[in-house]
C-alpha cells in the first residue's frame, strides 16, 4: 500500500495536513515563465511602493507600527493575490496549530468546523461528546459569529480555529448564531486536551450499522477500521456511512479507508497544471459487500467527496441527502524553514469514472432535505430514508 500512495504524501484535501515538504524557493527554483530581469523589475516596483506606504504610516498612522505584524502582512497578502480559496500563508502560531490538527490530540474545545466558500460563514459541524464545546452549550449547526466579541465571518478558517486553540484550561469566549431566527448566544468555553474522535458507531433497528465520520483525520483510518469491525461482530446486515457535515481531511487516509471497501480499481486521480495524471487505487485483499448507503449534505466536503464519488461510481451503495459542498482540487503543505508554510492548490482529482466534481458537487441519488423537528430534535428524517433504502434491499 506504501509504494502506490507515495506520491499524495503531502497532498490533502480539506482544512487539515499531514505532511510538510521543501518548498520549491527552499531548492534555489527560479519562477517559471518568468526570466530574472523581470523578476528583479518586479521587485525593485514592489520595493517603491512598500518605502512609500512605510513612510505613510510612520508620518500620519496613529497607532503603533509593528514590523513583523507588517512581514507577516506581506506574505499573507501575496498568496491571497491568487484569488484561490484553498491557498493561505500560515504564520508560526498557524502552522503550529495546523501540524497539531493532524496528530489526533490538541488542546481546544472540541468541534468541528467547516465555512462556505461563497459567503464565509463558519459552522460548527460536529460538536464532540462530553466536549469543553459541549459543555458550554454548543450545538451542531450553530454558526460561529464572533470570537473574543470579534467578528469572524470571512476569516480564515484556519486562523480561526487557531485563535479559538489555546493552552489547557484557559477560557475562550465564542458566540453563535442558532436556530432559524439567528438567535445570538454568547458561553464561555474552558480550553482542554482533545482526542480526535472522529469515527461514532450504533447498531440501527434491523441490524443495520450506522458508522458517521466527521473528518478524515490521521487517527480516522484506526476508528474506522474499529468501528466497521464492531458492528460487523454484532451481526451487520448492511450499513450507513454518514458524512454529512464532514468537510475532508487527509487523502491518504481516506483512500485507505476505501481500500478496504472497494473491489480493485481506481480509487481517485489528480491531474496538475501540467497535465501529470496520478493515480490511487485499491487491491483485491479487502472489499465491502453488504448493502450500504452514505449520507451527504452540503457541508460534506473534498475528501467526503471522495468518498462518496468513489462508492457511487462503483455502484456499492446509493448516496442519500442533498448536493455535497464541490471542492474537487487537493493542497499540498510546503515547509519554508522558517517555522511558517504555505499551502497551495496543486491539483485537480477525478472520481474512478472520471468526474471532476469541483464547484459542482456529488448528486446525491436519493435526493432527500433535511427537516428539523422541533418537537423531536433527535428525529432524522435524511437517516429514515438511507435506512429505507436498505430494507428495499434487504428485503
């Protein structure tokens, strides 16, 4: 399995990383289409520039210049200038807190997050159980409003999370927008040590498992393979997979993950700017054959995207909810030596049947919205309709 994922080491899809690797300016790399005389007359007009807007601020900026704020500016500024949604410069405090995201444990509140790319808006997926989050009152589907009384709508969700991150036992303030009308509630969170819990599993009416997974994290692939085992011992008939609300993670971890579902054959590819194709695939040593069903929504994103491209297009089992978020491009995390990164898009990648999904999405093949019932929150009407489909085959 080692040699066929070498290439996507690095490579991730979603808001979390997996591996750091020498950026092309760390290798002395000149900027291609782009000879060194042009180069140099960039730079001397950036410099210009930059001596006159500092001579600005220290002639008329009433408050307080600081210079590394200003170095980290730049940097943040130039990825921005690429108009990519997926491509930010991470400062120290960032990149640390981006490295952590992928080890499984990290000091925080305990929820996942996920933000709209058209309007900017941050919500909170998935709140762990017997979490600081959960204990402070918040929900799932709360929109994160404001943090520290600052408005974080737009933001970076990166630097987000970041700033919400923080040493054990220290207080974060967090208010968020619930329910149909906005309601505006303000708690206080006690920051704590988290283990990534990202696989839940129970045992449905009929014998039908129910494995959710949030985030495909480094530690998903173990949850996973734990759960799946779980339920099989308990008599499994057929399962859901529910990936509503899961917005991606590491693409070596759910390419493993589809190994052991899949016959052998393509799993994903990535094509570059170049035009280079590469591929994942499964071998023939494991392979799902129960009935199965996997639930989207729009919040299910890049790597859940891959997931449910794959199983659709193997014809294993329907695909239940609403149309997925469209996030068809893979980033990778480049190390600039410096204790800070930057993560750029890198490629494009296909499902087995050769779909592009990106600004598009998964259509699901059981088109089903989500109801709230106030009356019984903890019905679910998108899981009753999964759950139909497989007694039709069970049946």
């Amino acid at each position: 399995m080692d040699n066929k994922k070498s290439f996507f080491k690095g490579a991730f899809c979603g808001a979390l990383a997996i591996l750091l690797v020498t950026a092309a300016v760390s290798c002395g790399l000149k900027p291609r289409g782009v000879s060194a005389s042009e180069k140099n007359t960039v730079t001397a007009s950036m410099q210009r520039k930059l001596s006159i807007l500092d001579a600005l601020i220290d002639e008329s900026f009433l408050g307080v210049k600081d210079e590394k704020e200003l170095e980290e500016g730049l940097y943040k500024g130039y990825i921005s200038g690429l108009d990519d949604p997926y491509s930010v410069y991470y400062d120290e405090e960032d990149t640390k807190a981006f490295m952590e995201s992928s080890e499984g444990e990290y000091s925080g509140i305990g929820a996942v997050m996920t933000q709209s790319k058209d309007s900017g808006i941050i919500t909170l997926t998935h709140v762990y159980e017997d979490s600081p989050a959960m204990k402070a009152g918040l929900k799932d589907e709360d929109i994160l409003y404001k943090v520290e009384g600052e408005e974080v709508t737009g933001e970076d969700l990166t630097e987000v999370v970041s700033r919400i991150r923080g040493e054990k036992g220290t207080e974060v303030e967090l208010t968020v927008l619930r329910g149909t009308k906005n309601e505006e509630v303000t708690v206080v969170a006690v920051r704590d040590t988290i283990e990534t819990q990202t696989v839940q599993t129970r045992m449905l009416e009929g014998n039908i498992g129910y494995l959710a997974v949030s985030e495909f994290d480094s530690v998903t692939y173990d949850q996973y393979v734990k759960g799946l085992d779980e339920l099989e011992g308990q008599g499994m008939k057929a399962l859901v997979v529910d990936l509503r609300g899961n917005p991606g993670g590491n693409l070596n971890t759910v390419c493993d993950i589809l190994d052991i579902m899949l016959p052998k054959g393509l799993i994903v590819y990535t094509q570059d700017k170049n035009g280079q194709k590469r591929e994942m695939t499964s071998d023939e040593e494991n392979k799902f054959t129960l009935p199965m069903t996997v639930l989207v929504n729009g919040n299910s994103a890049s790597a859940s995207e891959i997931y449910a491209g794959a199983i659709q297009d193997y014809g294993l089992g329907k695909i239940v909810g609403t149309q997925t978020y469209g996030k068809g491009v893979v980033q990778q995390i480049f190390d600039l030596k410096d204790g800070t990164c930057v993560k750029l898009t890198i490629a494009e990648y296909y499902t087995p049947k050769g779909r592009n999904i990106n600004g598009k999405g998964i259509t699901p093949d059981v088109k089903v919205e989500f109801e709230w019932n106030e009356k019984n929150p903890e019905e679910d009407n998108q899981l009753d309709a999964a759950v139909k489909e497989l007694k039709k085959e069970l049946n």
